[in-house]
C-alpha cells in the first residue's frame, strides 16, 4: 500500500522521512497513511502503543502521529517511553485524538508532544503540520 523509496530523475533511491502511524482504528491508520505518504513520507503503522514503541526504537522515523485511547498501552504512556529514551526522545509526535477537551491539549504539549490534533482533522493541514514538523526537527 505505502512505497518505501521513492525516485529521482535519475532513478537512484530517494529515501524519504518516516513517519510512524499509531492508532488502534484501521481505517484512521490507513487515513492518515494515505494523507502523510501523498506529504512525502515513507509510511511505518502501529496497532497500539506497544508496537508504537517497538517500532520506533526500530526505525526512529522522524515523526510520529499517536491515537491517545489505544489498547495494550495508550498514545500518553508510549510518548512517556518514547521521551525517556535516547534514541528517540526528539522525534516529534503529533497526538491525534477524538478527545475534545482542552485538558487533553495541554496534556499533549505538557509531555512533550510537538502537536494535538483533534478529530476530525483536515487532511491537508496535517500534511502540512507534518513536514513542517520535520523541517524543524532538522534545522
């Protein structure tokens, strides 16, 4: 479904950014993949918070996008682990969430996450929020 290289005109690989999906909902997985990979990104899915973690540590893409209400290990407690290792503590998360409330915003920012993004979202801003979340990562 997601290439993993894309090519230039010369055809050598053109390696592009990895972005990291974790949501428990197939459908918002396969949305939000279709959404970063026609941004640019090479595409890494997650079912739940645990496998979010493994992949991270696995890849280290530089970004990832995270559901809050997963089962196994919820978004917050995986952004908790993600920040307290190394390897991928500067990675920028954005939580995507259904959770309304402002509380979960401030949540979001107040462990480290570079964005909160409630649903539903617009496909183009968070393609947008993306790469502009990766460009300054690696300025």
């Amino acid at each position: 479904m997601f290439e993993s290289a894309s090519r230039n005109a010369s055809g050598a690989a053109d390696p592009r950014p990895i972005a990291l999906i974790a949501d428990d909902e197939t459908e918002v997985r396969g949305l939000v993949g279709e959404v970063l990979a026609a941004a640019g990104f090479e595409i890494v899915l997650a079912r739940d918070g645990l496998e979010l973690v493994e992949l991270a540590t696995r890849h280290l893409p530089q970004l990832i996008v995270a559901d809050v209400m997963m089962p196994n290990m919820d978004g917050y407690t995986a952004l908790a682990r993600l920040r307290g290792q190394s390897s991928t503590a500067e990675i920028p998360v954005i939580i995507l969430t259904g959770c309304a409330d402002p509380a979960y915003a401030e949540l979001s920012l107040g462990m480290g996450a570079a964005a909160h993004v409630t649903k539903p979202f617009s496909p183009r801003e968070l393609g947008e929020l993306a790469n502009d979340l990766v460009r300054r990562a690696h300025v």
